[in-house]
C-alpha cells in the first residue's frame, strides 16, 4: 500500500482546536487505544493527522473540506459522551464520501441496541439468552417465558458500564428494583437476559467479504466462589485493584474438547454475515458445560489497543500490531458500499 494522507479521528472528553497534538493525553492510560494505533500508522509511514471530537461535528468537516485525507481511521465511540452517538459520527463519514475504518451507521445502530440484535441473530438460528425489554415509563415486571436468575444492563451501553454483581437478580423484586435503578440513574431504557452459566470467551474477527476468526481468548475468574455469578462486570474489565483482588484474567483459551473451536468459529462467522459486519469486530460469548454457544453481545468497532483482545488475537495468530493496524487500514479501501 501506498503511504497515505491518514485522519486518525477519536472521541475527546473537552474541545481541542484541529491542529492540537495531544502529547499530553497520549501519556496518559485512558488515551492508550489512540496512542498505540498513532504509532502503528507512523510506522507504517503514514502521513497522520489527529482530531479529537466533543460536541462539534462542524470540526471534523472543516478539515476534510481544507485538508481532505486519503482515509479516516475511526475510533470515535461517543459523541458529546454519548455512546449511541458513534453511529451517527460513521454516519457523517459515510456522506463525506472518504474512505473510513471499521463498522457502518447500519451495523453500529444494530449492536448498539442489545435487543435488536439479539433478534436479528435469534431469526438466524443463532443462541442469544432469552430476554426482554423494559422501556421507560413502562410497567416492570417479570415475563413468564424467561427463568431467574437475570442479568440486568442498560439497553444502549457498552463497555460493560452500568453492569456489577448487583446486575444478577434472582426474584421479581430483585428485578424491578434493578431495572428502576438503572433507568432512573443512567436514564435509559433496559434489557434483562437469563444468565448464561459457563466459560466467557472473546472471539475476534477481521475482513469483509473473506472474513478470519482470530484465536480465542478467555476471561478466567479466578477466586470467585462456585456459587457467585461470574460475570464481565465494569470492575472486572477495567479495575485492575478488583482484578488482582479476585484473580481475574484474561488469557488465551485453555483446553477446549474436540470440535467447539471450530464450531464457536462457524458460529461467529455467520453471526458476523448476518449482522453485515465488516472490517473487524469482537463477539462476547458464553459456552455451557454441555457445549451450547451463546452470544452474549456483538460488539462493532471493539478497543483497538495493543493489549486488548483483538490486538493479543492477532499476535497470537502471527499478525504483529502493525501489520494488524496496516490490515484495517487497506479494508477501509475494501468496504461495502451501502
């Protein structure tokens, strides 16, 4: 590939003017995905320009209109810290008529809301957990078709957040006490699913029309007791006091019995087909002890730092980091026009 004109394009917390650099942030931890994939695009030799996005959209077109680049890299997963927003900012992208990385307006909208995508995979033959959701306003109560215990979230969120030990419910009560929680405190709609017994694995996948499944990675909960839920809380994915304290990690598969790679494989391809994926994506599953695979949640535009899933999958299957940001970089050229 020739060296390009890149705009690595990310979400920023506060409003910086376009020529900003972002030293500063870039050292910090939060700010980890957007520093890793700035470098692996410099050491590509590409020519990069960084913008941060707020609450301004004119921003962004003002620099595509006086310094139009070859692509977008697209890492902005809010607006205005709105998280529903990133399909709305692929959107824009889409009418600017630039080649752009990653999932689609159409694809990003699907995973974004947890029920409308566990609908469409569930039409496909597809396991998701059995679910419902509670709108607000709405009356809350327990639906006869679904089995306790639940695991309750907000319907549009991602990154685990609004998730904790307290999501798990085991009684009516329990149910609508957490539901009413979580509409009133983060204001949004929610979606209650039966919890999955069984082992969580992170399936990552790249391509458009020729798509690969990347070696599986795990997360193991160490010290949680036999009887307490063991599941990907906001505590457990990214405070690292908790995750010492209880022994969780993330690591590649361990044993697995004959035959359950390749169809947790299958599985994940189709699911990525029917939800017209492209690019990369990240799936988040649940396999019981007697080899039923579930999808918990699919996950468009997953984190793209070196450490996290995706980046460790790829190594692990002889892809370095850079040829992996190289790679997204060339199916943005690739994608499938809407």
């Amino acid at each position: 590939m020739r060296k390009l004109k890149v705009l690595l394009l990310f979400d920023s917390p506060y409003f910086k003017p376009r020529d900003y650099d972002f030293k500063k942030e870039f050292q910090d931890l939060d700010w980890v995905t957007e520093d890793d994939v700035y470098k692996a695009l410099c050491d590509n030799g590409h020519q990069v320009k960084l913008l941060g996005l707020h609450n301004d959209i004119s921003i962004l077109l003002e620099e595509v209109k006086e310094n139009k680049p070859d692509v977008i890299f697209n890492l902005a997963d809010v607006f205005n810290q709105k998280s529903h927003l990133d399909k709305n900012v692929a959107g824009v992208l889409e009418m600017l008529d630039i080649p752009y990385t990653g999932a689609s307006p159409a694809t990003l909208f699907i995973c974004s809301n947890k029920a409308l995508c566990k609908k469409i995979l569930r039409f496909h033959r597809i396991k998701v957990p059995r679910f419902y959701t509670f709108y607000r306003n709405f009356r809350i109560w327990l639906p006869k078709r679904l089995r306790l215990p639940l695991i309750v979230k907000p319907l549009r969120e991602e990154a685990s957040r609004g998730i904790s030990q307290a999501s798990v419910v085991d009684s009516e009560d329990a149910l609508v006490e957490r539901v009413k929680f979580i509409q009133e405190s983060m204001k949004m709609d929610v979606i209650a699913e039966e919890y999955i017994d069984g082992r969580e694995f992170y399936v990552s996948v790249l391509g458009n029309k020729r798509i690969k499944v990347l070696p599986l990675r795990e997360m193991k909960f160490g010290e949680f007791s036999e009887d307490e839920p063991r599941i990907a809380t906001y505590k457990a994915k990214w405070n690292y006091d908790y995750r010492q304290k209880w022994g969780i990690k993330n690591v590649f598969a361990g044993r697995i019995q004959d035959g359950l790679a390749e169809q947790i494989e299958e599985v994940c391809k189709r699911a990525y087909r029917e939800l017209n994926m492209e690019c990369y994506a990240r799936f988040d599953i649940r396999v019981t002890p007697d080899s039923r695979i579930y999808i918990i949640e699919a996950n468009a535009n997953p984190c793209l730092a070196m450490y996290d899933e995706l980046g460790q999958s790829a190594e692990k299957a002889g892809v370095s980091y850079s040829k992996l940001i190289q790679k997204i970089l060339l199916l943005a050229f690739k994608r499938t026009k809407i």
